[in-house]
C-alpha cells in the first residue's frame, strides 16, 4: 500500500472533529470571529438546536472579495501577520474553522466592507467550493450554516436533543457576553423572544452589569470586588459572597486577556480561595479577568481554545487565591441577601387551590349554623356575640417560651446598638438562635455557627502571631481509635504541634494527648481527636501546608465553640454580636453555611399584608 496525500475535504473533514464538535463549537468559532473583526453588535439565530440553522450577523470591518475566497481555505487567516505564536492577541488564530464548519455542513457568506460599493458572497457545500459573487450587502458579514454534519451523517448519532444542543449554545453565548461587556449580543432560537445583552461601557460597572444580566439580577448584591496585580498580571472582576453559592460551577467564568476559558488550574485556585468558606458540593459565582502580556500565556494547546497554559503558573494560582481572599476579608461579617428570600418564602402560605366540582340542588343540606352559646365566634348577619369552641391541640403548635430573654429586668436599648450591623439582642430561642432588633428590621443568629466561625479566626490569627496558646493536661489522657486513623494522625504530629496539639504515640491504635489549644480545652478531647483524624482524611496530602493545617483547624474549632442548645445570657449574646461585626469571614461558619439572616421589617409586613 502507497502511502498519499489526503484529499483536502478529507483534511477537512478530520480538522472539523476537533474544531466542531457540535453546534455550540460552531457558534462560539463564528461570533470569536465577529469579535476579532471589530463587530459592536452581533445577532445569533439558531433553529434545530444549530443543526438546522446557525446565523451570525456582525457590523464588523467585513471582507473583500479576495479575502473573502481565502476565508474558506484551510490553514488562511488575517490573525497571524507577523507569524508569532507566542503574542496571540486575537481570538482566532489558525485559520481552520470555517472551512471545517464548511467541509461538514452548507456554508453562505454575505459581506462587504465599509468603503466598497457593493457586497460578496460564496457558498460552499460539503467542501465543495463555489465562486464568489458580487450580492448586496450591508457592512460586515452575515454567516448562515445550514444543515450541520449533513456531510457526515456518523457524527448526527452523536448529537443531543435540540433542547440540550441550545443549552449548550446558551452557555457559550454567556461566557462570549461576559468576556466583551462593549458588544451587544442578541440570541435569537425559533421557539421564543430573543435574549438580548446591551452594550456597556468598557469600565467596571459596565462589567458588573453585563455580569449580573448573565448571573442573575442578585449577583450585584451579593458579589465583592476583587482587583489585585503582581508582576504585570492583574485580576480584576467581581466574586460571590460564601453564601451565594451554585450546585455547580458553570457560574465560574475566567476572562483571559479577552478570551473566555474553562481551566483546571483557575478551577482549582477557586476551591482553594474558598476552602474554607464553603461547603466541599457548592461552587461560587464569579466574572473575573486575568490581564498578563501574551507571551506568558499559551491559548494554543487545543484546537477549541478553551484551555490555556501559563508560564508561571504558579504565579496565577497564588494571585488567584489571594485576590479572592482578600476580597472576602474586606467582606468582614457581611452575608448573602438570598437566605432572607429563602426565609420569606418558606414562611408564605402556600396558594389555596379550589377543586371545580357540579353540584345539585336535590338532597343538599345548608351547613349547620354555629350555636349562640359558642363563645368566640360572631355571626356576620346577627351581630350576636360568640365563640368559638378551643381548637383541638393538635391543630395548632404554640410558639415555644423564648429560652432566654435579653429583656429581662427591660432596659431600652442603646441607640447605638440598633443602629449596629447586627443590632440588638432581644431574646434567644430553642436555646440555639438569637433574635435581634435593628432600625429597620430583625436578625436571626445561629449561635453555634457564628461562635464556631470566631473561634476558628481565633486560632488562625494565634497562629499567625505568636503561635495557638496551649493548655497543659494535668493528666494527659489516651484516646484509642482506629489504627489507620491513628497513623494518620502521628504522620503529622509535628504540624499538629504547631496549632496546640501535642501528641506520643501510645501503642498500636492508641494516642497520647499531652496538650490542647487554650481555647478548646472545655471540649471533648477524644471527640477533637477524631475529627482532627477525619479532616485530614479528606485533605490530600498533596495540598499545600497551609491548606491542611486550615481544615484542621476548621475541624478543631467546632469544639471550642457555643453548642446550640446552651442557654446565653443577654450580655453574652451581645458580645457575640459585637465579636461578629470586627471578625472577618463572620457571614458563614467553617462549612459554608450562613450564621445569621435579616429580615426586613418592609418585607414582613408584606407577609401579613400591611403594604
């Protein structure tokens, strides 16, 4: 057997099942190039999921008729002219999509450029190439592709329902809008209105609100602004509070210098910023962009460009975790606005339904009318006083007696105190929650979680200063347990020494506690042992040091902390709002969860129908 060139279609044809692996490749190769000819205002319209129909039309620089005969040609561009893969500033590079797209589907495209009299158009089918015609035209290029993978029927077993095919082409969409706040972008499917993304300012607001039509109207509300630069990389861009969090990460979007990426390592850098803020299945909101010279990132591993490689990699990481958490300090106390919502709404009654049923005079009987006697009850024709015989008790669960009282011995409370973030305690309920008063409004506190999250920030800042106090046991005192949890845990007795705990091995399965942390020395210490032994069972010990030794401490903290069911006296629960208010990191307890939710007052009344 000879060995020979391919025919070019077949070239073509292998290069599309890299480029196009289904319509919302296509989508997102077409409106990239809409982008790097200059278009302020693209329109997308789709029919079949892309199979049937894909349509961009841009108000870019357009194409001459010369150009426009290259276009389809494999391996021909206007990206590359100086031949430098390593400062790619466009976001195509290789000349290879549309005669992908071409070699696999109808392809027809109109365009003229802005000083020439009339437009162009070529149509290519299957690979086969038609001449180019002169058409009328407005300025830029209109792309339409039809009849997707028509030319290699194989590749249709492949594709999902049309439903999910414009999910898909949605989401691209959305991360193309966020990477280039300046362009209009409408969306346009067979069934329904067209989604349509104004233009913004190329500033930070027009960012935040290009950000937020995307994210949902919440996320302004909820996101903190992250804005840090070293060594000529600058991340800058807004982040979801803890609590404002996803079931999954495609609410993480990452801008590199303009183009939209999904990448392992910022994925990562993300969960670590959040680590432990968060619970381990949540995932944040975010829009940042990353800014660095080209040179120090790759953008050419993949054909689908979605994946890049930096030079220094862990420049970007580092940079990545800390501007996040900064971002979160600078946050203090603060927590996310939706867990009111949550709250509101769980407390609205649900809607009453009426069943239609016909009904007949014939053997129909008029409800019995109350009796006089009944005490509680007024007929609304009589005007007679009565009523009501006592519900049954089983109907009705009475509000629980507050089981503490900060207005015991009642003293107004301080103006100040109103007028603080968490304002002032009033009572505490169910020996777990505390209720506070603002101007405007109420607070419920998750004692337990709140003081956990304090006393984790405690041990955190010891560490950093002085080293964690420790308390020496008067009678160190074993604790027996698993063997590989064991070994486990004296794999990194040294570390553990570092935030307090000091441990000997004691035989197979058994540990020696010898001292505890000052301020957990209250708690269970073999209770404290076996969760130290858990977290670093789900820590990899591949993680950074720091990494390990905070979810530890996260572990360690949740035994110093106020149990839920301890009864607090009223100045207690003051100082625990007033610790809350100067604690960073406050909003949320070590899992991610909210420590406290306000209501206000404007949204209660709403509840009972008084606005």
């Amino acid at each position: 057997m000879n060995v020979r060139y391919l025919d070019p279609i077949l070239v073509n044809q292998i290069a599309a099942g890299e480029v196009i692996e289904r319509p919302s490749a296509v989508v997102k190769e077409l409106v990239e190039n809409a982008i790097d000819a200059g278009a302020k205002s693209v329109d997308i319209t789709i029919e079949g999921g892309g199979q049937k129909l894909i349509r961009v039309v841009d108000d870019g620089r357009g194409m001459t008729p010369g150009d426009l005969e290259l276009a389809v040609e494999r391996h021909a561009t206007s990206k590359l002219q100086d031949g430098n893969l390593f400062a790619i500033e466009t976001l195509g590079f290789r000349g290879e999509a549309l005669p992908s797209i071409a070699a696999v589907a109808r392809l027809n495209i109109l365009t003229r450029t802005i000083d020439a009299e009339s437009g162009s158009s070529i149509l290519v089918e299957g690979g086969a190439k038609g001449p180019v015609k002169p058409a009328p035209a407005p300025r830029g290029t209109r792309i339409e592709v039809r009849d997707l993978f028509y030319a290699t029927p194989a590749r249709l077993k492949f594709m999902k329902s049309d439903r999910s095919e414009t999910q898909a082409i949605t989401e691209t969409i959305r991360r193309i809008a966020i990477s280039n706040p300046d362009v209009r972008f409408s969306f346009a499917t067979e069934g329904g209105n067209p989604a349509v993304y104004p233009s913004e300012p190329d500033t930070a607001e027009g960012f935040i609100r290009r950000a937020t039509k995307i994210l949902g109207k919440d996320f302004i509300d909820n996101a903190m602004e992250v804005d840090l630069e070293r060594e000529g990389t600058r991340i800058f861009g807004f982040a979801g509070l803890p609590t404002y969090h996803r079931g999954t990460s495609s609410h993480i979007h990452f801008v590199i210098n303009g183009r939209p990426v999904r990448d392992k390592l910022l994925l990562g850098a993300v969960r670590g910023a959040y680590s432990d803020v968060m619970a381990s299945d949540r995932h944040p909101v975010l829009a940042l962009q990353i800014t660095l010279p080209p040179g120090q990132v790759d953008v050419n591993v993949h054909p689908a460009k979605t994946e890049v490689r930096f030079r220094d990699s862990i420049l970007v990481r580092n940079l990545v975790v800390s501007a996040i958490r900064d971002a979160i300090h600078r946050s203090g106390f603060k927590s996310a606005t939706t867990g009111a919502d949550r709250t509101l709404e769980s407390l609205r009654p649900p809607p009453v339904l009426f069943r239609q049923q016909s009904f007949s005079t014939q053997g129909y009987s008029a409800p019995p009318r109350p009796s006089a006697n009944i005490s509680g009850w007024q007929s609304p024709l009589d005007g007679g006083t009565a009523s009501l015989q006592e519900p049954q008790q089983a109907a009705y669960e009475p509000f629980a007696a507050p089981s503490a009282d900060a207005r015991a011995n009642y003293v107004e409370p301080a103006a100040e105190e109103l007028s603080a973030p968490l304002g002032a305690a009033r009572a505490q309920i169910h020996e777990t929650y505390i209720i506070t008063q603002t101007n405007d409004g109420i607070i419920i506190v998750d004692q337990h979680a709140a003081h956990e999250r304090l006393v984790y920030e405690r041990l955190k800042q010891q560490r950093t200063e002085n080293g964690i106090e420790r308390q020496l046991l008067l009678i160190p005192e074993v604790v027996e347990m698993d063997s590989i949890d064991a070994e486990r845990v004296m794999a990194e007795a040294e570390s553990l020494a570092s935030l307090g705990l000091v441990l000997e091995s004691f035989g197979p399965g058994a540990i020696l506690v010898r001292e505890v942390p000052a301020l957990l020395v209250k708690g269970s210490i073999r209770n404290l042992l076996q969760d130290v032994a858990d977290g670093l069972a789900e820590v990899s010990a591949s993680s950074p040091v720091e990494e390990r030794l905070d979810a530890v401490l996260s572990r360690m903290s949740c035994h110093g902390s106020i149990r839920a069911g301890r009864r607090l006296r009223p100045e207690e629960m003051s100082a625990l709002l007033r610790e809350m208010e100067v604690t960073p990191r406050s909003g949320q307890c070590n899992h991610g969860r909210p420590t406290y939710i306000e209501l206000k007052l404007s949204d209660i009344e709403k509840l009972f129908g008084r606005r």
